[in-house]
C-alpha cells in the first residue's frame, strides 16, 4: 500500500470522526454527508483488498460511484428549496442507476477491468449542475450568515470544484489502466483532488450547526 492511499484513508476516517463527533449538531443533510465518508471508506479499503487479491479492484469504483451519487444527491435534496428541483433529484436516482446496471453488465464489465469511466463524466456532469443550481439559490435567498460560517458553501464548493478537475482524469482513466501507469501526473492529480475534497467536506460538517438560524428545504 502506497503512502498515498494510506494519507488518503487516514483523512477519510478523520472526516467520519469529525463528522461523528458533531453528528448531534449536524443538519440532515451533513448526517447524510457524514455515511457518506464511512462508504467511501469501505469502498477504498474494499479496493486495497480486490487489488491485492484479484488484481482488479473496478468492481469497487463502480458501486463506490453509485453510491457516492445516490448519498450527495439526497444531501442536495434536503439543501434545496424547490420543489420541482428536489423532483428533479429524485428523477436521476432512477436514471442513473439504470443507466449504471446497463454500464456494468454490458459495456464497462468489472471483469474486463473497466473503471465506470462512463458513470463518472455522467455523475460528475449532474454534479455540476446541481452546484450551480444551489449557488443560484444561495444568491436568491442570501443567510444572514457570513458565507464562510455556511456549511453548505463549503459542500458546494467542494463538489464543483471536484467535479470540473476530474473530468480530464476520467477521460484517461481506462487508458491510465491499460498501460500500467506509475506514479504520474494523472496519478497524483486523481489523488490531490481526492484530499481536497475531502478536506473540504471536513469544513463543511465543522461548521454545520443545526442551532443555527439556517434552515434546509
């Protein structure tokens, strides 16, 4: 195991403590956020394992997608005031996991050692909207509230940022598989995005306060 993963698990079991220490204090949607960390957790463990013992850890990345969008989704859910947005939400849970059991089965095949490369720019895609969208809301409807004290700017924020810095490594990733690839550019980029959006996370569930004045939809 690399010092990078290792780095990589010790910050997400630092987020879930974080996020377990506060849980009381949190809103639903940063409870939401805080299982979130622990199945991303599991999945990255449950990766060092496939990895080791069947040399092919895609069986992993593809439900690790899945469920980390199913998660962030019901975490925009309760952030969103609107309803036709929240139907919206809701709408592409069951399209994204259709569209996920079809990618599996038949095109990007775990036993091929195919990463979900497809589901990713897909997930990553709706993330992006779903970020503008609550910075527009943040605009229209303005907290009394320094942004920096918001929990869900930080959320946001890691979310688009993570999104838009991806999508160049998702287009190499089964191409970066294929070849064997070290420690490159593509490898380092992948993982420092990694740890910013988790670092970012953190943030955001360390100034979450359900006393607050804020209140979700």
């Amino acid at each position: 195991m690399s010092s990078i993963t290792i780095i990589y698990l010790i910050i997400l079991a630092t987020v879930f403590a974080i996020g377990m220490v506060r849980y009381r204090r949190l809103t639903i949607p940063f409870r939401i956020l805080t299982f979130s960390v622990l199945l991303t957790l599991f999945w990255q463990a449950l990766s060092i394992v496939f990895a080791v013992r069947y040399r092919n850890n895609a069986f992993t990345y593809h439900f690790e997608c899945l469920t980390a969008y199913i998660f962030y989704t019901l975490t925009y859910f309760y952030l969103f005031r609107s309803r036709t947005i929240k139907a919206g939400l809701l709408a592409t849970l069951i399209s994204v996991f259709v569209l996920f059991l079809i990618n599996i089965l038949f095109i990007q095949r775990p036993a091929d050692k195919q990463f979900p490369t497809y589901i990713y720019l897909l997930t990553n895609g709706l993330y992006v909207i779903f970020a503008l969208l609550l910075y527009k809301q943040m605009l229209q409807y303005p907290l009394n509230l320094n942004i920096v004290r918001q929990s869900s700017f930080w959320f946001n924020t890691a979310i688009i940022a993570f999104s838009t810095l991806m999508f160049i490594n998702l287009g190499f990733l089964n191409y970066y598989a294929l070849h064997n690839w070290g420690k490159d550019i593509i490898y380092y980029f992948w993982n420092g995005n990694l740890y910013l959006f988790n670092i970012l996370i953190c943030v955001s569930l360390l100034t979450d306060n359900k006393n607050n004045s804020v209140q979700y939809g």
